[in-house]
C-alpha cells in the first residue's frame, strides 16, 4: 500500500476525506487523466469534470456541475479533485494515488518528460555486485514501477540491466497499458535472444549507435532498430529523446539501471528523479546514482521532494524541473516532522479539493 505522508495532517482538517475514494476508482480516474493528457485533440483551455460509474468506469460530466465531478480539469490549475472524490470508501490509499500520480498527468506539449526510478538499499546499492536486484524494493513498490509504466508512453532500460534481468517491463499488476519498451545498448551487446526482444507482448525500440546499423537492416528480433548519433560519452540523449518524440513517446520513465539513470541526470535530462530506499542493506554492489564529485556539499542537488510510504520502503520523488531548487540553508530550516511534509513539496494545493 502507498501511503502519503500527508494524509494524517489532511484527515484531521477535512473531515470529508475520512470516507475518501475507493483505490480503484481513484486508479481508473488517473488512467483517464493521463490518457487524456497525451491526446492532442484534446483542447487544454477548456475545464473538464470525470466521474466513475457503478461499474468503475470514467465518463466526462458537464465541467459546470463540478459537485457531480470526482476529477475536474481546471485550464491554468491543473487536476483538482471534485466534490465527488469523497463519496466512496478507502480515502487515504486513493488520496495517496492521486498525491503521487495527478501531478504527472499534466500535458506536456513541449520537449519530453524524463522521469527516472531507482530502488536502493539503505546504503545506496540497487543491485549485488552480481547483479542481482530481485528485490530491492518490496510489492507495493513494484506495484509503484508497474503504474508508472502504465502512466507513460515509454519505459527505458540500460543495456547491463537487460544482460542482468531479462526483463519483461510489461503492466501486469496494475490494470493499464504497456509502454513502448525503450532498450540503450549503443554497442549492441545485447542477443536477439532476449526475452522481450521476442515476446510480441508490447513495441520494443532498440537504440544503438548509428553506425552499427548495417545498411537496410530494420530490426533486432522482433524489436525496431532506432540509430543515434553517438558522442563522446556515449549516445546524444538530446537526438535520442527527439527519435522517441518522433514516435510519439513524450513521456518516458526510466527503470534503470544506475549507470543509465546517472546519465540522463547529469546531462539534466530529467524532470524527476524517483528513489525507493528500502530498509536493506547490501555492504557493496553496484551504486545506483553516480555522479562526479561535488566539492562542497553547498553545491549538491537539493531538489523539491514528495515522500511517499510504500509498505516498508520509502519513496523520494525529486522534482528536478524546478525553476529555483533549494539551498542548503533552506534545507536546514525545513525540517519535516515525521509522518508530515512541507505543504510545498508535497503540492498539496495542487490537489486540494473544489468546494
Ligand atoms: N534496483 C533497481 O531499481 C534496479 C533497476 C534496474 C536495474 N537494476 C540492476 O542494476 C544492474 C544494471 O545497472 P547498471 O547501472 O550496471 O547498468 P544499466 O544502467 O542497466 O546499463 C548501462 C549500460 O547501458 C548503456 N547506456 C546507458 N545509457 C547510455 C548512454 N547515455 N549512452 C550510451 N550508452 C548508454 C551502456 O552500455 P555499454 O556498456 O554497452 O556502452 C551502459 O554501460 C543490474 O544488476 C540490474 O539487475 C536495479
């Protein structure tokens, strides 16, 4: 279960969320929000109110009577939730869901949202030095890995966690759509074997290094072969994250690896950083974000976070795409109680209710 750590504070200032919405419900109004964010034709100026029927399902209502609405859509706003929103049963797991997933519904017409997850062990490993990393993290987290996957239009991997996993990076414990599977593997390294190079269960892009390309060739077992320029770290993830858009694919999710997450944070590609750090700890392994030194602490990434409980691991959602991240000395001055946040990181406001 995904517990927000806002959920004590709001219980005892809104009564009304004590009866909450029911998770499912709650999940259902999400997928249609995040659906109707990727759709183009949709107009963003306009409000808009959904509503689950008896059956779960989402339809839209009159964006006039909002009282009727679990999910209003308010053009310069963004999702707020509906008078509705506290007429069904399991208030704090829905407010919870609608905490973590609603700011990540929002439309993005410009360049790609990057958002990246690692789960590490309390001392900062994903992984034995083996490569094993089943499990880090416990369900509710895969659990977690299986809604962002349904939330986004590609799921990305790095090449070693392909070689180390054989990842089917499916949805399958939420119900959802798959993403585009996305595999960087520049020196293709990787056999045709590889299970989800065969599956036929969702797309699969391979991207590599152009120049390994032969001439005419178009696929990698089963997987489209997608060519980018190579520089001189690597591939150029700015024509990488263009290739993806060309598709279609506006909002990728990264599941790792280290190496791969890492990169795409120092070139500052991403817009958030998801770290689960379970109560686990592995001596040595492989590290999950490395980057390179910072001489003076002053200087570290200190960005916007969400904390979220997820059974016994917790959740730090970094938002990286703020305009003025905070200062070491803000940090100090901020201390979060436990079982509370700052109502600025947790965007609370952002999702208060419309009375
Ligand atoms: N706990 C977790 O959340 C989690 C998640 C995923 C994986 N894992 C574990 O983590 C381990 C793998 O992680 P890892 O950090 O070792 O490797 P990784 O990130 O999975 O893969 C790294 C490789 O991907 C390629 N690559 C990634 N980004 C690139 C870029 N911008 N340009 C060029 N190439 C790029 C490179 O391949 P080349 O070396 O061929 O150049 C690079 O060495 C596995 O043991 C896996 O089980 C844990």
């Amino acid at each position: 279960m995904i517990r927000s750590e806002s959920t004590q504070r709001e219980r005892s200032g809104s009564p009304s969320h004590e009866r909450g919405i029911n998770a499912a419900c709650a999940w259902s109004l999400i997928l249609s929000a995040a659906r109707l964010a990727r759709n183009a034709a949709w107009s963003l100026e306009h409000p808009l109110a959904l509503t689950t029927g008896p059956d779960g399902r989402v339809s839209p209502v009159d964006p006039e009577h909002r009282s009727q609405a679990e999910l209003v859509w308010l053009p310069h706003a963004g999702w707020r939730l509906g008078d509705r929103a506290g007429d069904c049963h399991g208030g704090d797991q829905a407010r919870a869901l609608f905490d973590l997933y609603l700011p990540l519904c929002r439309p993005h017409p410009g360049p790609a949202e990057v958002i990246a997850h690692l789960g590490q062990s309390i001392d900062g490993y994903i992984a034995t030095a083996d490569g094993d990393a089943r499990f880090v993290t416990g369900e509710a987290n895969i659990r977690h890995l299986h809604r962002m996957r349904a939330l986004s239009d590609g799921v990305l991997v790095g090449a070693e966690t392909v070689a180390a996993d054989d990842p089917r990076l499916t949805t399958r414990l939420v119900p959802g759509p798959n993403a585009v599977r996305v595999v960087l593997d520049p020196r293709r390294r990787l056999s045709c074997e590889r299970y989800l190079f065969n599956d036929g269960e969702a797309e699969t892009l391979l991207c590599c290094d152009r120049a390994r390309i032969r001439p005419g060739e178009k696929h990698h077992g089963q997987a489209e072969l997608i060519g980018v320029p190579a520089v001189s770290d690597g591939l150029d993830l700015g024509a990488l994250l263009d290739a993806l858009a060309e598709r279609g694919l506006h909002r990728i999710f990264i599941e790792g690896g280290g190496a791969t997450v890492s990169r795409f944070l120092q070139a500052g590609r991403l817009s958030r950083l998801q770290i689960a750090v379970a109560p686990l700890v592995i001596g040595s392994g492989r590290p999950g974000v490395r980057l390179p030194p910072t001489e003076r602490l002053a200087d570290a990434l200190r960005p916007a976070t969400r904390i979220f409980r997820m059974g016994e691991d917790v959740l730090y959602d970094f938002d990286l795409s703020a305009e003025s991240p905070r200062t070491a000395s803000e940090h100090c001055a901020d201390v979060i109680p436990q079982n509370t946040i700052s109502e600025n990181a947790i965007g609370r406001a952002e999702l208060s209710r419309i009375r």
